[in-house]
C-alpha cells in the first residue's frame, strides 16, 4: 500500500495540531481551550477568516455565506493562504462583494495570533482539512471546513478529539444534510415505511480531461510566493512541485481522489439514513485507463461495501460505489432500495419499482410488497435579504453552520458524521490498494486487511 513515512518535521506539526496553535499562553491566563474566544452577545457581530481562497471559495462558499450574512450578523474581515496570489485576489473579491476591507496573512500563525477572528471556514488542500480545524478549534474558532474531512485516520482522530474537548462548533461541508430532499428521505427511511435497505447503487460519472487540472495557473505560480514547506504540512518533505500545489487532489498523499471528493457526500447520505457509523467490510479496485497526465490517482473506482450491525450478520445489505471521469453516462445517481421499491435521489421519487409484485408473491404464499409512490419535499426556500447566487444545497448548509455559531447547536454535519465519512474513504482507498478486504476494528479504531 502507497503511504508517507513519520519523520521528526511530521511528528513536530502534529503535536502542534494537537495541542494548538498559541495554547501555552492561556494556562498563564487561567483560561481553558473550552473557554477561549470572544464571548459573543446575540447581536455581536460575528467575525470571520478565510482559511485558503480557493475556487470553490470564490464560487460557491462565498455567495453561499453572503445571502446569510446581513441578517445574521457576520462577515469577513482576513484572509490566511500561503500564496501571495490568493490573498491578493481575496482581498480584491471581497472589497468587490462587499465594500469591505479584509486584513491578508501569510499563514494560520499569523491569522490566530492577530485575534479578533470568532470563526473560520476552510477550503485548503483535501490532505490540510482536519489538521487546520484542530488548530482553529483549540485556538477558539468555531470552523465550517470543505470535506473530506480527513484522509488519514490519524488526521481524523486530531480534529474528532480536539472538537469534543473544546466544544466549538465544526461543520464539515457534506452539504446533502441541509438539503430538504435529503432531509425528508432520511425521515422517510426512519418512520420505516420504505422498509429495510437491502442495496443501494450510486455513481459519479464525467467525461473531463481538465477536471482537477489547472495547467494555465500551474505554468504561473513560484515557489519563492509561496510557502511550500508549510503547504507539505505533516506530509514528507519533498522537492518543489507546482502540480501537486495546485492539482492535489490527483496526487496521494495529498487527497485520494475520487474517494475523498465524490464519494465522501454519497457515503455520508447512507451513514446517515441507516444509523451506521461505517462499512463492515469493503473490496475496491481502480485504475488509470484514460487520462495518462502523470496523475497518481485513479480515473476509475469501483468499490463493493457490506453495510450492517457488526453482532448481527444476518442483517444489512450492500453499498455498490463507482466512478469514473472518463465517460459521463449514468450521470450522478443515489438509488436506494427496499424489498418494496425504489428511493431515487437523483429524481427525489419513490416508487413501487423493482417491488415484490403480486405475481411473485402468491407463488410462495406472500402478499405483495409494494410502496405507494410519492415525490420527496424538495423545498429550497432560503430565507435571506440576499440573492448572491451560488447553489442553494450550500447556501443552506452555510446558513444551518451560521445560526449553530448563534445557538450553539450542534450543526448538521458534525465532526462525528466527518469522521464516519473518512473512515469509509480512507478503508476504500486501503482495499484499493492493497487488494485485500479491508474491515474496521471499532475497539481499536483501526483499519484491518485481512
């Protein structure tokens, strides 16, 4: 199996991630990491950094938070990313959309050390996600950070522990948990009409060469605007490499693909509606058949999971995920079934499709098995004084973090539901791997290949 090696530079930053960023100041102080950070009044105005201004940023998490900030009371005032060029263009964009100056830093150090940042949200590298949201979180940040949340159990154990001990407040990006579709699916599935899930299929298919390429900023970017030591983080010190800067999620060890971008949401929607932390088995295979750029991450997956009560094998059933970017047909589907029907999220309907007919029934002494087909609640009524664009599944998954900071809920998609998503990643990419069946040790928190 392909892994980075421990050296003292990766043991150094995360002990630094553990602990967090400027912490020993606080014991002098008699204040506990729990208890550090501006203590906000319901019409104090909530202030928030930019922890990397990436393209999703820019896209989507900033229309997303701007249709929700004037009536909750927040904005952005800084900007921390390594490369001079982002914070410039951040600065810039945000001036542009909201008429309001941002101070720029060059690191998270700088961002934390400053003060007067009540919250953050993070859209880094896949590989960075856990490690600067346990920094933020243990230096009193309440964090809305991009999934996956963690492509190494090790990351994902940090960030798990550091959220419980301080009690601050982490949305991680898995945006389905806000939709109502979604929402009125899950409640479907727990009332206990749709029956027992006994198979879901799900895909994500694309035709695109350029997806995750960025040639034309790869030809621009030097070494010397950035910071590429402080990009490599807890990952092997290795040579320069403006590929692996700005087309990241091609390359292990800094994402896993396929596995941490796309089936990071899908995977997320069956822990969610089954009550089951993670898979109780997973074989995978995959390969680069298509697209030969130089990328070591595959163009094509397909995995086979085993899903159930790990006492019980007589109960669960069988998660069928694949993926490819080399031909689009099949599209993005998310098809659940039942021995009654189907729940297509992909059309939010459900159907007596594929259900225990009567024919087939009476011809073992049955009665048919059949659900009455309705169309699930897809409302997307976002109630906002804005209208700045950006996908309405986001916006409200922004909007759900933005009043949790307030009430201090706990909000959809919490560090738990993260960490259960990377734990079935990170066992996926492991089977693919190695090429063995892969389980999870639940005492341990390991992954096991048998």
């Amino acid at each position: 199996m392909k892994n980075f090696n421990s050296d003292t530079s990766r043991r150094d930053f995360i002990k630094k991630a553990a602990l967090g960023v400027g912490m020993l100041g606080l014991s002098a102080m008699g204040m506990s990491a729990k208890s550090y950070g501006r203590i906000m009044g319901s019409n104090d105005r909530v202030q928030v950094g930019i922890i990397g201004f990436s393209n999703r940023f820019k896209d989507s998490l900033v229309p997303s938070f701007m249709n929700h900030a004037k009536d909750l009371n927040f904005e952005f005032v800084a900007v921390s990313d390594i490369w001079n060029r982002r914070r410039d263009e951040a600065e810039a964009y945000i001036k542009q959309k909201t008429d309001q100056s941002i101070r720029k830093y060059r690191n998270n150090d700088e961002l934390f050390a400053a003060g007067n940042i009540d919250a953050v949200i993070i859209s880094t590298a896949d590989f960075q996600h856990a490690l600067m949201a346990a920094e933020a979180v243990r230096n009193g940040k309440d964090v809305y950070v991009e999934k996956p949340m963690a492509e190494t159990l090790e990351d994902a154990k940090i960030l798990l522990k550091a959220v419980q001990d301080t009690g601050k407040i982490l949305q991680v990006g898995s945006q389905r948990r806000s939709a109502p579709n979604y929402i009125a699916a899950n409640d479907y599935i727990k009332s206990g009409k749709f029956g027992d899930i006994n198979m879901v299929e799900m895909t994500w298919n694309v035709n695109q060469p350029g997806r995750w390429r960025l040639p034309k900023l790869v030809s621009e970017i030097r070494k010397e605007d950035t910071d590429w030591d402080r990009f490599l983080m807890n990952r092997p010190k290795v040579a320069w490499d403006p590929r692996k800067y700005l087309e990241f999620r091609l390359f292990w060890p800094y994402s896993s693909g396929i596995w941490g971008q796309w089936m990071a949401h899908q995977i997320d929607t069956v822990h969610w509606f089954s009550d089951l932390n993670h898979p109780r088995s997973i074989v995978a295979n995959g390969g680069i058949y298509t697209w030969k750029d130089g990328r070591e991450n595959p163009d094509t997956v397909t995995a086979v999971m085993d899903y159930g009560p790990k006492d019980d094998a007589t109960k669960g059933f069988q998660v069928i995920y694949s993926s490819r970017f080399t031909n689009s047909a099949g599209g993005i589907k998310e098809l659940y079934y039942s021995n009654a029907g189907m729940l297509n999220l992909d059309t939010n309907q459900v159907s007596a499709e594929g259900g225990l007919s009567e024919k087939s029934a009476a011809e073992m002494g049955m009665k048919a098995n059949l659900l009455t087909p309705f169309t699930l609640d897809n409302a997307t009524k976002i109630e906002t004084s804005a209208n700045t664009g950006g996908d309405p599944m986001t916006s409200l998954h922004m909007r759900n973090w933005m009043d949790c900071v307030r009430s201090r809920k706990t909000p959809n998609a919490s560090v738990q539901a993260g960490y259960n998503h990377s734990v079935a990643n990170i066992m996926a990419r492991t089977a693919m791997e190695t090429g063995k069946r892969v389980t999870f040790d639940d005492v341990k928190q390991e992954v096991i290949t048998s």
